[in-house]
C-alpha cells in the first residue's frame, strides 16, 4: 500500500512550488494575467490538500468539505487562467459558472449528510474542469503545436484519474463517509497529481516564456505607430532573395511630410502616417507585404499580381490617400503620396535590385511633380 499522507503532503509542496514561481513570473510579466489566474488557482489547492491531509488523520465533515470548498475554488481558477491563455482575455461568466455551480451541488450534499456523494461529486467536477482545461489547450494547439499538446494529454490524464475516484467511490456505495476515502483510485490520483503538476507547471512556463519571446520578436520586426513590417522585418524576409517574374515592388514617399509636421504638430503628422498605414492594409492581400522603412518612406511587395497590375495597385493607393491624409480630423487635412514602381521580370531579380529600382522611380515621380506613379523600366536581360 501507498502512504496516502506522504502522497497528499508532497502535492501540497508541489502546488505550493509552483504557485510562487507563477506568482514571481506574473510580477516580472504584469500583462500576462493568466500566470496571476494559475498563480491563484493553487494558492487555494495547497489549502484545500492541507485540510484533506487533516481530514485523513481525524475524520470529519466540515473538514472534508473545507478542502473540496478550496479546491472546488482552485481548479476553476486554473481553468480560467487556460482559458485566458489562449483566449488573451479572461472570461468572468464562465469562471464563475464553473466555481459557483459545483461548489453549490458539493455543498448541498454535505449539508443532507451525504458527506460520500458530495465527495464523489467533487472529483467529478474536478474531472471536468481539468478536461475544459485540455480542451482549451488543444483548441490552441496551432500556436505551438508539441508543448500544447503535451499539456493537453496531461491535463486528460490527471482529470481521467479524478473520474476514477468518483466512480469507485460510487461503485462501492460509499455514499457517507466516516473516513477519507483510501482506495486503489485515490493512490493513483495522488501520483498522478503530482506527475500532473510538475509537467503542467513546466509546460506552462515554457509555454509563457515563448510566447514572451515571440512578443519581444514581433516588436522587434513591428513599427509601433503603424503596426507595418519595419526596415528590419522586411529585409530579413526579402534580402539576399531572388523575387520571381511577376513580383512588384512599390517605394512611396509622402509628399511635403516635413512641411506637415512642422507647420501642424507631430500629432497631425502620425495621423497621416496612420491613415495611409491603414490604406495600404486595406489594399493588400495577405500575401502582399508592407512595411515602413522610416520617417514617411513605406515599401510594399506584390505577390500573385493577377488579377490587378501593379501600376493599378499603386495609383489605388495614391489616389485613396490623396482623398483626405487625415479623414478624421476637422477640417480633414489633405496631402499626397508618390510613387516608385518596379515589376521583376526574366528570370527574377535580386530584391537589393529591384528595390533599388523602385526607389530611382520613385526619385523620378518626385522630380516630375509628385503626386503621381513612376514605373520602371524594365531591366534589360542579356
């Protein structure tokens, strides 16, 4: 036979564990609030395994119910905090439909004395809420497919070992209890709790840090006034690469945009940025790229240029912006963009080259009056 007691005590370190290195991770990552959720979660386990342990030495019905009360309070909370996980909000309605609706039936059977059934209940609706856990898990599973899915299995084996508990204790008609429940189900419960906690924990954690890493590496590659690719982001995805016959790229250049700031405020000036941001967004397809380069140069790639050509892509562009630079202003202020274009052609080009290009068009479209598109000529194939 298994030490129950030493099984229950170890759970309750482990829980404790991890609900400081949740807690200090939240402290260091204010935003991530699901770590707050998980951190909560087992600040009421390890009370919830602290009474069960007393409970398991001196029997009674208060004691027993006051460690499902926690932990019908915990386990929710870890739910809530999967849910926000994948979700990046945290759903009120369904975590207190999920704390408040088995905390009452637990309840009700203690109350009638039933102390066995509401016993029984409890590790039913832990069951539960550790398989919605999972589930949440899995329905995210895309965002980072091994670690997702490892937390999942683990999330579905710990609940399926709360399942047996009910059931034996059913099964063997154990309906009021005058003891704690020692059975085969409960020595597996245990070790899979602890097998549960320490695999979750880590998983969570590790799922965390890369999420913050992919945050950090998207605000690396992001231009924070536009939401666009920046400088960075697309020559990293572009340089050194050959851009297939057909590609198109744009460089545009808003016109007078010094005169604008100056004369109206930097704060008229990212108005404008944003806004003609938000037609090229509009525009696009989503396999176009577009980013801004600095200042109030932007560059964008075409791909797949069926059925528009370039050129129309370009004057679309030049022409909604011109109808209004700040459309949400009183009066709207109006201004224009120019426009350099270049279409890889033969064999392909070198992105450096075709940018290149685009750039001396754009040169020629400033030179010529602005306001206007300039297309390239082709480049000359030996």
């Amino acid at each position: 036979m298994l030490d129950q007691i030493s099984l229950l005590t170890a759970i309750g370190f482990s829980a404790a564990a991890l609900m400081i290195t949740l807690f200090l991770n939240w402290l260091n990552a204010r935003a991530d609030g699901y770590l707050l959720s998980w951190s909560g979660g087992m600040g009421f386990i390890v009370p919830g395994v602290v009474l069960y342990v007393m409970s398991g030495r001196d029997y009674s019905d208060l004691i027993q119910f006051s460690a499902c009360a926690f932990m019908l309070t915990g386990f929710p909370l870890v739910y809530a905090g999967a849910s926000q996980f994948r979700l990046g909000r945290l759903d009120i309605r369904a975590g207190l439909i999920a704390w408040l609706v088995p905390l009452i039936v637990c309840a009700l059977a203690f109350i009638f004395g039933y102390s066995g059934i509401g016993t029984a209940f409890f590790n039913a609706a832990v069951a539960v809420l550790l398989t919605l856990s999972g589930i949440e898990y899995w329905r995210g599973r895309v965002e980072n497919p091994l670690p997702m899915i490892a937390n999942t299995i683990l999330y579905l084996i710990t609940a399926l070992s709360f399942a047996l508990c009910a059931i034996v204790l059913i099964a063997e008609g154990d309906f009021v209890l005058t003891a704690t429940p020692r059975n085969w189900a409960e020595d597996i419960s245990s070790i899979m709790i602890i097998v549960g906690l320490t695999g979750i924990g880590a998983l969570s954690l590790t799922l965390n840090q890369a999420r913050a890493a992919r945050h950090h590496r998207n605000e690396a590659l992001t231009d924070p006034l536009t939401g666009l690719d920046n400088r960075r982001a697309l020559f990293e995805k572009f340089s050194g690469r050959t851009i297939e016959p057909g590609m198109a790229v744009i460089m545009f250049d808003l016109d007078h945009f010094k005169a604008i700031n100056d004369g109206l405020g930097h704060a008229i000036g990212d108005r404008v940025l944003i806004h003609f941001a938000e037609i090229l967004q509009d525009t696009l397809r989503a396999t176009d790229t577009a980013a801004r380069l600095g200042g109030e140069e932007f560059c964008v790639v075409l791909d797949n240029l069926v059925p528009r050509t370039p050129a129309q892509i370009a004057e679309h562009i030049r022409a909604g912006f011109a109808e209004a630079a700040t459309p949400d202003t009183d009066p709207p202020l109006f201004a224009t963009v120019s426009a350099g274009l270049a279409v890889s052609a033969g064999d392909g080009e070198d992105f450096e080259a075709l940018l290149r290009r685009a750039d001396e068009a754009l040169y020629m479209a400033k030179s010529e009056g602005r306001n206007r598109v300039h297309l390239a000529n082709l480049r000359l194939v030996a």
